[in-house]
C-alpha cells in the first residue's frame, strides 16, 4: 500500500548511532543479548531469541538476527521513537 501525504525524513543527512550492542555471552542456554544504550537487556528481544532457541536454530543464527535486531533498534533511538512505537514509516525508512 502506498502511503501519500507521510512527513518525508531526512535520510540523506541521517547518521546511524552505535548505541546499544549485541553481547555474546558464555552461556550455552542464552548465547547472545541484545543490550540497549544504558547496557540493560532488551526484554522482546531475549524472548525472542528464547523463541528461536526453542526451535533448535544455532547460536549463528541467533547472531545473525540479533545484528538485524541491533541496526534496528539503533535506527528506531536515532529518531528518538521507542521500539513499541514504531509504525510501517518506520519500516520503509529502515529499509531505504
């Protein structure tokens, strides 16, 4: 569906921060965490990756989520939006 008459971000000027990261810890029954800028666990995510684990999927496929996860979750706080806020704008403009 097309969407007419959004406000247009600047995304040409826009500069993905570092803040955040993803941690590999030594722990085989939660191999990765995704931490916000404070360093505290992102709650959706964990559950996520529980999830994922629950499903038998590798520890390299847990990271390599948890890297889409991250550059996500450091697009959503360069705009200044909280992850539950984001909307389908936010998810076109993450993708372009």
């Amino acid at each position: 569906m097309l969407e007419t008459g959004d406000p247009a971000r600047d995304l040409d000027g826009f500069v993905l921060p570092g803040t955040g990261a993803l941690v590999e810890i030594a722990n085989p029954a939660q191999p990765y965490v995704l931490l916000d800028a404070a360093g505290t666990v992102v709650e959706p995510v964990a559950a996520f990756f529980a999830e994922l684990q629950a499903c038998s999927r590798p520890a390299s496929t847990i990271r390599t989520y948890g890297m889409d996860l991250l550059r996500w979750w450091r697009f959503l706080d360069g705009w200044g939006l909280a992850w539950h806020r984001a909307t389908r704008l936010e998810g076109r403009d993450f993708a372009r």
